[in-house]
C-alpha cells in the first residue's frame, strides 16, 4: 500500500497525544471511538489556546452547542499503546453557521488516519441552527488563511 | 429541514437501543462518539445472532481482526436520555476482505443518523488482510440479498 | 484462593451482560471503569423495570440528580470478551436522602465483583441533598425486604 | 458540610487535568466512571515520568498486568467542563506483588475526591500474581518514603 506522508502547515494547530492502555482494544490497537473523543478534545484546545475562546464558557454560558452533522474518516495505520502521536487541526470552510474541518493523526511523516467533520453552531435553547458570531466567524478565517499552504 | 423517513426492509437486523445518562453530554444529547461503540456493539451481535458466529471466537480464538478502514456518519436528528432508538444493520458490499456496512438508527419512521462502515479482516498474526472464509462471505452475501428492497 | 460463592435471592434483580470486545482491554480483560458504565445502567434499568420510575423523567422533568458520594468495589475475578456474566442490584440501607447499593458480578454461582456505592439524591437546581420522595422511598425499601434472605 | 483541606507533599507526583465536555453529563458534572480512567492515565503517567519506567513496555514487551483488586473513592465536590483539576498521587503500601496507591483530587486546596486503589502485579501468561522486580519496588518505596510527610 502506498503510504500518505503528511507535513503539517507551519501555523498549524498540532497536538500530542499519547495512546493510553484505556485507549486500546484486545488486538492491542486504538478502539476507533476514541479516536473521535480525542478529536473533540482537540477542537477544545483549538478554540481556547489558538482562537481564544473558552469552550465551556461558550456552551454552559452562553447556551451554544456544536453538534456534528457529519463526519468521515479513513483509518490508514494503526497506532499502538505508547505510541506519541500527532494530531493537527485544519479548517476546511467556514460556512454560515457550519465548520468545516480536517484532523489530521501523523507521526514520522506518515498520514495515520484523516477525518473530516462538519460542525454546526446552534442555540441550545432554540434546538436552531445560529449564525457564528462575527468575531468567532474572523478567527476562524484568520486561522484557515494562515494554515492554507500555496 | 426536509426529514428522511425509513423504514427497514422486512428481514434486516434491527435492534433496540435505550439511549442511557451515560450516552448523554451536558446538552442532553447524545455524545457522538458513544454511537460508534454502540454500532460495534450492533455488529457484535448481528455476527452471533443473525449469522451464527462467535465474535469472541472470531478475535480470541482464530486471531482475526476487522479493523474499520472507513467511516461516515450524517448526523440528521438527535437523541435524548430515555429515546428507545432502533438500529438497523445492512450490507452495502461484500468485498475479498473487506465488508462495506450501513447503520441506520432510526424512531418512528425517521432516520436519525445513517453510518457508513468498511471493515477488512485482517490476521493479528501478521497484519494483513485475508480473505473473507467462504463460509462467513456466503452467509453475509445471503444476508445482503434477503434484504434488499426490489 | 477461596473462591467466594454467590446465589442471588430468588427476587432479586439480576440482568446478564455481554462482555464486548470494547469493553476489553490489551490483556484481554474488561477494562475496570466500563464496570463502573455497566452498573450505572443496571441502576437505570432497576429504577425502571424493578420500580417502575422513569430514569430519564426524574433527571430531566423533576432535576433530580443521583450523584455517587461513596463507592467501593472488590475485584476477584476478570471477565473476558463474550462471558456472558450476571449482575443483581442489592439494597444496603435506605437513609434520608442517600441509597446504598450493593452490586454482585456473577457466573455460575462465583463471584467475580462486587460493589458497594451510596448515592444521594440531590436537586439539579439547589445543588442540595433532598429527601427521597415517600412513595419512591416505600418501593425501593419494599425491594429491600424482599430481597433479604432469612 | 466540612470541607477537607489538602496541601500535597512537596514531592508529590502532581498533574492538571482539564475536565472536558466530554468527561460531563447531562446533569453538567463529571460523570463518575471518567475519574477512574483518568486516575488509570495518571498512574501510567507515573510509571513513566516518576519511576522512570515504560508503562507501554511493561505491559506489551515484558507482559506483566496491573489489574486493580480493590479501589474504594469518596466523592465530596463534583467538577464541571473547564474546571482544571488538580490529582496527585500517593503510595499507601508496598507489598510483596501489590501496591496500594491514593489519588487526591483537588482544586484551591480543597479535597474534591479521594480514591484508593489496590493494584496487583502479575503474568498476562500464567494470570498469576508475581513478585515486584526490585528495581520497581525500590523506585516506588523511595517515592513513597519522599511523599510521605512527617
């Protein structure tokens, strides 16, 4: 099988995460649902360390969730307990009131697994779809254009 | 939002599934990656109680694997502690050694969410693909045909 | 080692789990805190099927909570992928506003686990202790009597 | 209520963790079974970053397994999304295959919980339990006798 290698953007969110013996299934290899918990930590991170905003403020104060409307992902290598891996973040397209991103899990240059999920933002009150607010909306583009190579 | 109604074909593989406290995250809904373990869970039993394998054996006793190679999942409408929400399994392709799987999960005629799987099987021996036994490829493949509508 | 027997009193509520692969570890053994998950939902299932009281209802319509203030448990032996092991839910002692439950894993007739954990209920609202309502306070020591042998 | 105070050991094995969206529950706090999988993560951070040993190597190169056999937790103050708690870890007893260790939740020198744990040494291949090595044993009593205050 041909390999993906993968060099993150140098402005890139990347964070590491070690593969914990919780992590890993009798074949002693990630479950793949915790690939998708440790994904949604990733995106808190990302707002609070690189955008600025507090995730929990956003959701218990202000009454915002983010639910999932969609997600794929391509599982390419296996990763094991021990193993550091490298997890970056990447915006795809920020729609109305939609997100769009990558995550990206590589270590030594090679493409691990690749997700894209398609989140969107709504009032936990309303059950409503809510436009991103404007100042969120612009550091996420800031981010996207800073992180898009070419 | 137009709704996505659904209705199983008559011999699929259906299962009840009460969304429980422990599925649930601070907005009351479902955390989306306890659908994932719940669909492995889905598929556990579709191998013992529809085609008469022993999942436990399978991965124990004969060291096999089916890692997912691919997921995607549109999330349509949520769910909510106490929902009794019904999964249904069906076979979209039967590869070599790969199988390609749908979930629906669905209440009351709509489609809730609908989950794409590709699984391979794979030795834990050496780590790489075998072929599906004959013997389980046929049962799948008679699965696929008696549900499929028309 | 003596191995501790177990016979659940003939009334007692007891529900049979599944072992599944996601609920093992790389030894091959349940990962200790999805024992945690499993009793949580017994609870549920007890509240409901044993009590008649809707779990999702007290929590959600009445914001009543049931957090944990004590737990122990005693692990004897391990549980692999597909044991289809059992648990009965025991009652302790019924206080004001504190339950305390006694939870026994079993296979045929040895313990593998026991539990003891004392919840309160408490209002989501206040974020006090309130007194267990009468008639769900009768039920639950109505279950207790008839579930203590001798 | 009388809160307990708790300064750790100077000494003390310390790490922040931040509770996530993903650790609460729909009633906004931790729920209970993620304590235990984040005091498993803290003890294999432990291992490596303290004693100096690979949690990872232990368990899959050498097959040794460090199943709990006892644990017992006082939940006193619940977390919520964002709090960042604080657990440091303790060595209560060494013994000849086992080890019993605390782990003290809290935040603003106030106990939020505190769990202990008994964990047992042995072969993943003869599921029996085996001595500690020296070198191991010797690393953690010299932890526990620089922890111990007094």
């Amino acid at each position: 099988m041909l390999q993906d290698r993968f060099v993150p953007p140098g402005n890139a969110f990347t964070r590491r995460v070690t593969v914990r013996f919780s992590h890993c299934d009798p074949a002693g290899i990630v479950y793949f649902p915790h690939y998708f918990d440790i994904f949604n930590g990733l995106i808190e991170d990302w707002y609070e360390q690189e955008l600025g905003y507090n995730y929990a403020d956003l959701i218990m104060g202000s009454h915002y969730g983010f639910p999932f409307v969609h997600i794929e992902c391509d599982f390419k290598i296996p990763s094991r307990m021990g193993d550091i891996i490298n997890l970056t973040l990447l915006v795809d397209r920020v729609g109305r009131s939609s997100l769009g991103i990558a995550i990206v899990c590589h270590l030594d240059g090679l493409e691990r697994l690749r997700a894209r999920m398609v989140t969107a933002m709504m009032s936990l009150e309303t059950r409503k779809p809510v436009p991103l607010p404007p100042a969120l909306r612009e550091k996420i583009e800031a981010y996207r254009l800073r992180t898009t190579s070419g």
